[in-house]
C-alpha cells in the first residue's frame, strides 16, 4: 500500500479540531476520503481546511495541535487504497 504525505500550503498554526472543547476532525486509524478535513491553518485569525485530498486510511500526524507549522511541512501520513 502506498502511502502520501498531506503537506502544509501555509504558514501558521495547525489545529486537529474546531474548538477546544471539540472532538478532532479525525484521528489516527480513521478512514478518509478526498473531502474530508483532518485539520485547520489559522493565519492572522483566518481558518483554512486543510483536507485529506485523497482516499485511504489516516496513519499519523506529523505536527501536533496547536503546533506551528511552515509551508511544506508533511502534517500527516495517509496509506492510499489501491
């Protein structure tokens, strides 16, 4: 099984859920698809989804939450179904 990694478009910081008081937009183990979101970029207080793009089966986060994160930084890991 192939795996891909999910980069960062964006400067800022990365967040797992909506809300502190959220449960996280996914988690390691799930199964995603092409829309699903695994996270946001906030930058100078502007959400921006950052979604899965593909459809498998979500290995790991590379960044945790809250975490600052650079353009081109690999977010999370993703195993593609073949």
């Amino acid at each position: 099984m192939a795996s891909i990694e999910i980069i960062s478009p964006l400067p800022g910081i990365f967040y797992r859920r909506p809300s502190p008081e959220s449960d996280a937009f996914a988690n390691e183990g799930d199964q995603v698809d092409n829309n699903s979101v695994i996270g946001l970029i906030e930058v100078m207080k502007q959400f921006s989804d950052l979604t899965a793009d593909t459809k498998g089966k979500l290995i790991r986060f590379c960044v945790e939450d809250s975490e600052p994160v650079e353009p081109g930084q690999v977010i999370a890991l993703i195993d593609v179904e073949e």
